[in-house]
C-alpha cells in the first residue's frame, strides 16, 4: 500500500509553534505514524462529518481528514486537550 501524505497547512504549523517541548515529539510521532495508517488503534471518527477523525497525542489533539481516494491526510487542528473542541 502506498503512504499517505501528511499535509499541515500553515495555521497548523504555526499552532505547533506554541507546543511545550516536551510533547512535540509525541505530537510528532504521531504525525509521522498517520502516512502509513492514517486510522490507527485509538483514532475516532467525529460525529457530524463523513471524513474528520481525531488522535490523541498525550494531553494534545490531533484533528485531521482523510481523503483516501488521493491518499492524502490533512491535519485540521492541533491543541491542547482542553480547548480543542472550542
């Protein structure tokens, strides 16, 4: 099967910025993961959309879509656990 590109358009990479150091690399890990299984154990689908799912990245969030038929992931929104539903 061929990867899929991860994609993190500029508001996403600009939210990474405001990351404590010590969870980038969860964050990270999790980002790179998504290319070859962009929905692993513990991924779930949010109600209300036919293509958005989340991942947990520690206290972080991961928000993404997956566009299957161009095999490409888009990452939404990434933030803290606390305020990324708001």
């Amino acid at each position: 099967m061929k990867p899929y590109k991860v994609i993190l358009p500029d508001k996403v990479q600009k939210s990474i910025r405001s990351v404590p150091d010590n969870h980038l690399f969860q964050i990270h890990k999790k980002l790179s993961s998504l290319s070859e299984n962009p929905r692993p154990f513990g991924s779930i689908k949010l109600a209300g959309s036919e293509n958005h799912y989340r991942i947990r990245a520690g206290v972080y969030r991961i928000i993404y879509s997956i566009e299957d038929d161009i095999l490409v992931v888009e990452v939404i929104k990434i933030d803290h656990r606390s305020s990324i539903y708001k």
